[in-house]
C-alpha cells in the first residue's frame, strides 16, 4: 500500500546509517520508528509504505512487514516535537 503524503502535515526524515534525526540533536536508531506512534510511511525506493507501527491500529491494521534497511526516509508525523513514543504505551 502507497500513498503520497503532505510536506505540511508530515516531517520527511532522511534515515542515515540506520538512524533518523528524531529531534533536533536527538538521532534514534530506525527501530524505534517501527514501533513509534507517530511513524506514518517508510520511503523505500521513492514509495511510501505504511509504517509497520500501523498495524496496531485499527483503522490501518494492514501495514506490512518491512526490511528496514531499505528506508531511505521515515514520513513522521510528530510536528510538536514529543519524539519517540511507543504503541506498547498506547496499547496497553
Ligand atoms: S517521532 Fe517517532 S517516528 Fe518520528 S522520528 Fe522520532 S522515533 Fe521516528
């Protein structure tokens, strides 16, 4: 599943060497997007694909498995700077 998505609604964070600048000075590893709130779409070769964290939700329960080193950019949609933020809280 693809879907373009909105510069203003989203930040696009190119992923370098397995990590993303999650906040400004604060680089976390990709891993923790995959299970993040506020991951939205992985890039991977120019598509945006929904972000596996996703799948705990259940109006996007579809997300894919996703091999993770071949994101070029996490679609986040943490616009006021909370940074990470795990499903597991919001789930359980
Ligand atoms: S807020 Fe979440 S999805 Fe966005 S860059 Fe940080 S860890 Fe990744």
């Amino acid at each position: 599943m693809t879907k373009k998505t909105n510069d203003d609604e989203y930040r696009i964070i190119p992923v370098k060497n397995g990590k993303v600048e999650c906040l400004i000075e604060k680089i976390e590893p990709i891993e923790r997007c995959r299970f993040c709130v506020f991951s939205r779409f992985f890039r991977i070769k120019g598509e945006d694909v929904k972000a596996p964290a996703l799948a705990f939700c259940p109006r996007h329960g579809d997300a894919d498995c996703i091999d993770l080193s071949m994101v070029e950019s996490v679609i986040c949609g943490d616009r006021k700077g909370e940074g990470f933020m795990s499903v597991l809280n919001v789930i359980s």
